[in-house]
C-alpha cells in the first residue's frame, strides 16, 4: 500500500469522526444535557463525500511533498 493511500485512509477515518462530533457539538449548542444524534443519511453521505474529498486531497498532497523532500 503506497503511502498516499494510508494518508487518505486515516484521514478519512480521523476527519469523519471529527465531522460526527462537530455534528454533536452544534446540534448540543444552548441545551443542558449532552445528547447523541444520528444524523439522517443525507446529512452522513454529503459530510463523508466531502471529508472523502478532502482526504483524497490530503493524500495527493502528501504523495508531492515526499517527491520534493
């Protein structure tokens, strides 16, 4: 597995998690108790698309700077 594909990976799979708990943060914005949510499942594809991109992004990014380094 090429280094570029192990960046997009954890990426993927650290950012997603970071956009669940961002979720969490503001729909929990103003309340007393501290409550889970599920987002519905258009709300889970557009955030996953959109860290997926991101992580895709990262990747290729990464992959230039080992190039030049």
């Amino acid at each position: 597995m090429k280094d570029r594909d192990i960046v997009t990976l954890v990426t993927f799979a650290l950012f997603s998690t970071e956009a669940y708990a961002h979720y969490l943060v503001a729909k929990n914005e103003g309340k007393e108790d501290f409550k889970f949510y599920v987002p519905t499942w258009n709300t889970t594809f557009k955030n996953l698309g959109v860290v997926g991109i991101f992580s895709v992004l990262s990747g290729l990014v990464v992959e230039q700077v080992k190039k030049v380094l």
